[in-house]
C-alpha cells in the first residue's frame, strides 16, 4: 500500500534520529528512534564570542565558534528496541563507553551524522508511578565535526516498491530489499514494524522473527519519507 504526503508542514515523525549500535565493529548497526518515543527535540550548544570593533562604532559583534548539535529523546521505555536497549546498557559507562555515533535525516532527506556522547543517562530510570509505563530518556550529543548532506545531492524519488520475505522463522532474520524509483534516486529507506512482538525490524531493513503471526512493515524513503509502502510480513514457527 503506497502513500504520499504533503511536506509542506511535515510531521515530525517524519525525521529520523538513529544510532549505531555496534560502535566498536568495523561495520555500523543503525538503529532508529521510534517505538515508544514522544518527542526529539533538537537543540545546539554553541559558543560564542563577542567583541567591539572600532570599524563598528562601538557595537558589539557576535562570533559563533563552535556549533554542538543535541537531541532530547524522551518517551515511554520499551525492552526490545534496539536503540533504547543500546543506550540503557550504557547508564554506568564513562569515558569513552559513553561515545557513538548517530545520524539525523530530515523529512526531505537532508542529513547530519558524526560522533556522539550519550548524557543524561540513569539506572532505573524507568521507575516511578506503579501504574505509570516506565519512562525513557537521553540526550545524544554531537562530538566533534559534523557532516551535513544536502538532499539536493541527489534525484528526488518518486515511488517505492517492496516484496515481503517467505518467512523469517522464529529467531531467524531475513532482509527486506525496496527498490526505489528512479534508479538515480537515494536508495536508503528507514523501516518500522507495526507489531515488534511477532517480528523486529532493523534500520537496514533486516526482520527477525520473534513469534509465529503476522507483522506490517513500514518502508519509507529516506530522501522524502512521506512516500513509503508496506509489506505483511509472516513469521512461522521454528
């Protein structure tokens, strides 16, 4: 089922925030901010320097320095995602176990990736209320130089076409392949499972099974993700 909306105003679900989370591998694991987040909120931490010249008549004038991009995530605690498990093992880490990487994608495809240092993070934070959903937060901050990768770099998409996978089996992963038109057009889509207690689903699209049923996958277009299409996904026993 294709489906396209308007980006004019688009809807903040329609940015991706995603981790990786094998940083020690010589290959990144991506993995997205989604299942049970209610809100990314972007901030930056710059340092500035301010200074009056003579050829300004006295007025003071700003100088940005340094630029540190941050993103608050904040939501409800969901055992099983890939990215809030990542970042909740790494509550009593410091130094460099506190380090990663992350990349930020815009709805029209722009995009800002580099280093990062994940703060705020506390034991048992998920604790509180005892008929409250356990809570889930942290703040992804930028390390180092950044990247940013215009989306105009590359041909818009127009569509996006995905065949579901026979199988995966309990425990067993299978990768979903979309192909994206037209061929000159950014090939990277973000996928998101509509039912993680029968079926997970990776950032580079790779579903494992996790009970027999059925799951709905989500495909969108990386480069413009209000065009996405989905696939039913069915996990047989082992």
């Amino acid at each position: 089922m294709a489906k396209n909306q308007d980006l004019g105003f688009a809807p903040n679900y329609m940015s991706a925030l995603e981790i990786d989370t094998t940083p020690d591998a010589a290959s990144p694991t991506w993995a997205i901010f989604s299942r049970g987040i209610t809100e990314v909120k972007p901030t930056t931490n710059e340092t500035t320097e301010t200074k009056d010249y003579y050829d300004g008549y006295g007025t003071p004038t700003d100088k940005v320095k340094s630029v540190q991009p941050q993103y608050e995530v904040t939501g409800d605690r969901c055992y099983g995602d890939p990215a809030q498990d990542f970042v909740a093992s790494l509550a009593l880490e410091t130094g460099e176990g506190r380090t990663g990487h992350f990349r930020h994608t815009d709805p029209n495809g722009d995009v800002v990736e580099g280093d990062c240092t994940y703060l705020g993070l506390t034991v048992g934070s998920q604790q509180g209320a005892a008929s409250d959903p356990g809570a889930f937060s942290c703040t992804i901050s930028g390390a180092g130089a950044m990247r940013y990768i215009p989306a105009n770099k590359l041909k818009q998409p127009t569509g996006v076409t995905c065949t579901a996978p026979t199988g995966p089996a309990v425990g067993k992963s299978m990768k979903l392949a979309p192909t994206v038109t037209p061929a000159e057009a950014n090939a990277k889509c973000f996928f998101a499972s509509g039912n993680t207690d029968v079926a997970t689903v990776d950032s580079d699209g790779n579903v494992t099974g996790v009970a027999v049923g059925e799951a709905v996958i989500t495909v969108r277009c990386a480069s413009k993700p209000s065009i996405c299409t989905q696939v039913k996904v069915t996990v047989a026993a082992k």
